[in-house]
C-alpha cells in the first residue's frame, strides 16, 4: 500500500518525510512530485512503510495533524486512474 500526503508545506523534503513516517516504521519510498513546468513540488507526496499495519497507525497519527505550519491530509493513496484519450 502507498500512502497519499497532501497539503504538505513546499519547503518540505524526503528526508523530512522519512523522519516523520519513520516515527511508525520502515520507510521504504518516499516520493515528492514535481510540477513539469515550474521545477516546484506540488504539494503533496507519496510514502511507502514496510508493513501495512505501519501505514494504517502513521494515517490514523497524521491525518489532520499540523506539521511546518500546514494541516496534512494523510490517506491510502488511490491508483492512478489512465488517461483519457
């Protein structure tokens, strides 16, 4: 399972992430999504633990919780869905 942030302040970094996910278990991944045409992170960010369990106890900790001055949206990420043409 992948857990979806949101609402995550544009300072923040993965190491930050992993510091804060990794109060709940193994960080596995930690991914921060990059606008294409301005280079900025867009506010949001992917986090991966080693074990579900993890997951489920870091997004019932953090959701709603203030962290660098924002109020996070923490959830299971949703697949993504494919494009239409």
């Amino acid at each position: 399972m992948t857990i979806y942030v949101g609402n995550i302040s544009y300072r923040a970094t993965a190491d930050d992430l992993s510091e804060v996910f990794a109060e709940y278990g193994t960080v596995k991944r930690v991914s921060l999504p990059m606008d294409r045409e301005t280079g900025r992170m867009r506010g949001f960010a992917f986090v991966e633990l080693e074990e579900e369990i993890q997951e489920d106890s870091a997004i019932s900790e953090l959701d709603g919780a203030e962290w660098m001055g924002r109020q996070l949206k923490v959830n299971k990420a949703k697949p993504r869905e494919a494009a239409s043409a």
